[in-house]
C-alpha cells in the first residue's frame, strides 16, 4: 500500500449525504476480483445516462475538477453494503483521502486498507470547504496526516482526530498484510521451532 504522509490536490464537490456502497460502484461492475480498473465505474449512474453519456451536470464530469484527487461530501458516506470494490474504485479513479462529517464503520476500514484517508470534520466545515471548492474551482486543498491538519494555499482550515493505529498504518503504508509481515522473522522462527518449513 501506498504510504499517506501529505498530500495536495483539487477537490471535487460532492454535497450529498448518505452516499452507499452501490451508488459509489454499482453491482453490475463487481465481476472482477483485481483491485484495478474500477475507477471508469466509480458513481457510474450518476456520471452517465442509461446509453453512457456522460451527464454535464455532474461534478466529476466538469472540466474544472478533472483530475480530483480529494472528494468533499456530506455525512454517513460509504454506507449500505461492505463492498471493498467501492474503495476500488475510489483509489483507481485518483482520490487519496475523502473528506466528511461521517464514514460508514467498514468503509472507512476498506478505505484504510487502500491507503485512502477518510476525514471527520464537522458539518460547518465540509459546508464551507463544499463552497469553496464550488466557487474557486479548481480548489485546492492539503491533507497532512502528520499533523492531523487540512489547510489550503491562506493555511489551516481544521484539525482532525485520528485512532492512532489507523493513522500508522497509513502513514507507513501498512494493510493488514504488511502489518503481519513486519514480524516475518518470528512467523519464520515460529514455524522452524515447530517443523513447519
């Protein structure tokens, strides 16, 4: 996984709340098992009509937040089904960190597991970096794990908590799987100690 330690990029607006898995990668995508090549999918009904036009009016759709890679949106984002395809897609399409009053429990798990950061901030302050990233366009914003701390280009905007174990994991670049082989040496000796290799 892919450490998380600062990051600057433009936000795009997405002012809706409760924001499930299937709207994120709707179900008729989930037939592959790689973790590539989900982003052309990523809020596909809301990017295209039903013959694959895209939909002018949508945000990701509009030239002045091409190239997105934090997304803005309104609370309980990610929640409905725990698909980890949803981060998939998220991660593929270009996000690196989602910023919202609220994530969804096994969202924002998957989300970590991807190297995405999921920011908790308050309603007052999503409805004000919504604005500015609608008025401003292309809005610029800096996610610094290091120092818990959203800023732009005037400085700090917000400070934001995170579990410590959460916050190593990204900023070491750690899933599951790096965590447990950061203790390969003793899985090794373990199973020498036992016959098991």
């Amino acid at each position: 996984m892919r450490p998380f330690i600062r990051h600057t990029g433009v936000v795009a607006p997405l002012d809706r709340v409760d924001v499930d898995t299937d709207q994120i990668v709707p179900k008729q995508f989930l037939k592959r098992v790689e973790r590539s090549g989900f982003g052309r999918h990523l809020f596909h009904d809301w990017r295209f009509d039903r013959s694959g036009v895209p939909r002018s009016g949508f945000v990701l759709n509009q030239p002045e937040y091409e190239g997105a890679s934090i997304l803005v949106t309104g609370r309980n984002f990610g929640c409905g089904s725990s698909r980890e395809h949803a981060a998939w897609a998220l991660q593929d399409y270009g996000f690196r960190a989602i910023i919202a009053p609220s994530f969804a429990d096994i969202f924002r798990e998957n989300a970590d597991q991807n190297g995405i950061v999921t920011v908790e901030v308050g309603e007052d302050t999503v409805g004000t970096l919504l604005s500015r990233a609608r008025d401003r366009a292309p809005y610029r914003l800096t996610v610094d794990l290091t120092a818990r701390r959203i800023e732009d280009e005037h400085g700090p905007i917000a400070s934001f908590a995170m579990d410590p174990f959460r916050r190593t994991c990204l900023l070491e670049g750690l899933d599951r799987i790096g965590l447990t082989l950061k203790h390969e040496a003793r899985i090794r000796e373990y199973e020498r100690a036992r016959g098991l290799i």
